[in-house]
C-alpha cells in the first residue's frame, strides 16, 4: 500500500505528464 496516493494527485501528474 503506497502512502497518501491522491487521485488528485494522479490526475495531476497524468496532466503534467500530457503536458509535455
């Protein structure tokens, strides 16, 4: 089990991630 994984989060990296 990871630590806090926010979905706000993995929102967040996949947009920076598209972002490129």
């Amino acid at each position: 089990m990871p630590g806090h994984w926010d979905p706000e989060n993995l929102i967040l990296n996949k947009w920076l991630h598209n972002k490129d």
